[in-house]
C-alpha cells in the first residue's frame, strides 16, 4: 500500500493529474497507519502483520 502510494503521488506529480496525487497521498498515510500499528503488536483487520 505504501509502494503504490509512492507510484501513484510521482505519477500525478509528474503528469499534473490532482486527483491521482490525492489518491497517493491517502494510500501512502493509510499504510503508514496500518504499519505503525503492525509493528506495536495490535491486530488490523484481522491479521497481525502487514508487509
């Protein structure tokens, strides 16, 4: 989820399309979350690790 947040934020970036940078942004900050809470041992969505 990170990854394609990164893909998605340069793509927009370099093309000038906005809504593919939000997409980005919104996809990079939710895997941050999801793998900030992975890492403190506390269970997302059923599964105890992401990668």
């Amino acid at each position: 989820m990170i990854t394609l947040g990164l893909i998605l934020l340069l793509i927009g970036f370099l093309l000038a399309i906005h809504i593919l940078w939000i997409i980005g942004l919104v996809l990079l900050i939710a895997g941050v979350v999801i793998w900030i809470m992975g890492s403190m041992g506390r269970t997302v969505g059923g599964r105890r690790h992401f990668y």
